[in-house]
C-alpha cells in the first residue's frame, strides 16, 4: 500500500460530461502529480501541484484542469469528455516539488467514457 | 523532447532465471532513473531508483545500472520468482516531472 488514496475506482459517463477524480496524497507529502495512462500513449504526466500551487504542467489538455487544497488533497476536473478520453488516472505524492524525489503512485481511477 | 525507449517489450523466462530490461534516454539533463512495477489493476510500485552520481545500485535481487555516457541505463531481476510477473517501466526524471518508457511485461513461468 503505498499510502496514496484515489476515488473512485471505477467512473462510467458519456461524452460531452464532466467528472471529478480526488486524491488525498501520503501524510506527510506536499507534492501530488497527476498522470494519464491508456493503450496508445502510455504514462504521461499531466500537471504538478506543491502545497496548492501549480509547479509543472505536462501535455494537459485544456478541457481538464485540477488543483489542491488546503489539506493537500487534489481534485482533477475533466469536462467536455470525449470518447479518447477513457484512460486510467494516477495521482502520486512525494515529499516535496523538487527535482529527483520518488514518488509513490495510487491504484488510479478507471475512466470509461461511453 | 525528452523521450525513453526501453526494450524487451515483453519477456518470458523461467523460474530462476535472471531477467534484463534496457532502456535508452534522450535528455542528457536528465540525473535520476527510477524503475516501477506495476501489476495488474494496481498503480505503479517504485522498486528501485539510482541518480546520476551513481554506477550501480543493488537490493537484494535487483540491481540498476547506469551509463550517463551512452545514456543507457538497465534492471537485473536475478533469481525471477512466479510473482515478479507484472509490467516494468523505466523512467528518466528531471524538471519535475517523470518520462515513462514504454513499459516491459515479464512473465515469470514456474
């Protein structure tokens, strides 16, 4: 168990809507990360968050936009879903944002777009 | 930009053998290499990393190697038990974020 907590697990929705992925990180880490997995692209980093604030953004597509609170959980907005966008959801957490740290990934949300 | 090939794509072995997984790298910037195993309906484990001030690296029955020269770098799985079975990824780190290969499924037959 590597302490990162996705929700939910699985979402089934239709094109044209809009979903909300949530990740509470490790306690104790600062830093969350969202990555997007699927058959033809692989693993790819989307965007970055260091204690609320956006550090690095990735190939993140407009239409998705994501953010942290306070209590250093982070939420990833996708809207307008379109069909390609079925994919499975990675959050990961490290210590802090710099370069180098290892980061602990959760078990994803499965996104099916129907 | 930045870009990591890795190679088995898939790889069958028997039990005990020894398993080699070697990636390649585009982004001489990069200065740290992780390895992550993920199984199936589960978010990748990182198992092992090294950083670019470092040849080598070993635990247990995992070592990585690194070559910044030729910007290669590999993961020896020695003594492959049935639950090393699962999809191997290399990874380039640097500026924050992570560069996946393309991932290595390794089969583990008893």
């Amino acid at each position: 168990d590597s302490g990162v907590t996705q929700t939910p697990k699985h979402l089934i929705t239709a094109t044209g809507q809009r979903v909300t992925l949530r990740c509470s990180p490790r306690s104790g880490d600062l830093s969350v990360y969202w990555y997007q997995q699927s058959l033809d692209q692989g693993l790819q980093f989307l965007i970055q968050y260091y204690n609320g604030e956006e550090r690095a953004k990735g190939n993140i597509l407009e239409r998705f936009s994501a953010q942290q609170f306070p209590d250093l959980h982070s939420e990833l907005n996708l809207s307008s879903l379109e069909l390609g966008d079925s994919a499975l959801y990675f959050c990961a957490s490290s210590v802090d944002g710099g370069n180098n740290q290892p980061q602990h990934f959760g078990d994803g949300t499965r996104l099916s777009i129907l | 930009g930045e870009n990591v090939e890795q190679h088995p794509s898939t790889l069958s072995v028997q039990e005990g053998d020894s398993a080699v997984i070697k990636c390649t790298y585009s982004d001489s910037a990069s200065n740290y290499f992780p390895w992550y195993k993920q199984e199936l309906g589960k978010g990748p484990q990182l198992i092992i990393d090294i950083r670019s001030n470092v040849g080598e690296k070993k635990d247990q029955r995992i070592a990585v190697t690194l070559n910044k020269t030729a910007k290669h770098f590999s993961l020896h799985i020695t003594e492959t038990q049935p639950e090393d079975s699962a999809v191997y990824f290399c990874v380039c780190g640097g500026y924050n974020k992570l560069i996946f290969g393309a991932g290595t499924r390794l089969a583990v037959h008893p």
